[in-house]
C-alpha cells in the first residue's frame, strides 16, 4: 500500500481492513443517498403544495371574474334596454311632425 507521499508501506490484516473500510464507505454512501432522497422528497411535497394553492388561488380568480364579467353583461343589457325605453317613450311623446334631434 502506497501513502500519500507515494512511499510503500505493509499493513497487517490488510484484506480483513479493506474489507472494513469498504463496509464503512458503502454503508455511508447508502446513508448519504437516502438523506438525498428525503430531501428530494420533502421538497417535491413542498412544491406540490405551492403549486396546488396557486391553483386554487386561480380557480378562485376565474370564478371572480366569470361573474364580474356576468354582472357587467347584465348590467349592460339593462342599460340598453333602458335606452330603448326612453327613446320609445320620447318617440311617442312627440307629435309626428317634429323631427327628432
């Protein structure tokens, strides 16, 4: 086995070592790979919720605004039939004569 400098040195029970150090690594590899993954997990929860109540906010919206738009149709309906109230109205008032302005 070779050091950090480069020089050669022996190690008794090397293979049995090896074997142990390689145990540790994956054993630490596994565990930093499920710590990913929970992290990983816990943020596609977190954006999953943002995103589920940023739909419902625009739901909420659309909904608002169907019925701002609901209210101004009728609101202009009305008004125009208001027009043609008043302009039948006048229209009979005049003489048939008299022209209309």
């Amino acid at each position: 086995m070779k050091t950090s400098v480069g020089r050669r040195v022996w190690i008794r029970g090397t293979a049995k070592a090896c074997q142990e150090v390689r145990a540790s690594e994956v054993s630490r590899a596994k565990d930093a790979l499920q710590k990913a993954h929970d992290g990983l997990e816990t943020r596609v929860l977190e954006r999953t919720a943002e995103l589920a109540k940023a739909n419902q906010e625009l739901m909420q919206e659309i909904t608002e605004r169907k019925r701002a738009e609901e209210e101004l149709r009728q609101a202009k309906e009305a008004a125009e039939a208001a027009n043609i109230t008043v302009w039948y109205r006048s229209e009979r008032a005049l003489p048939k004569t008299m022209p209309i302005p």
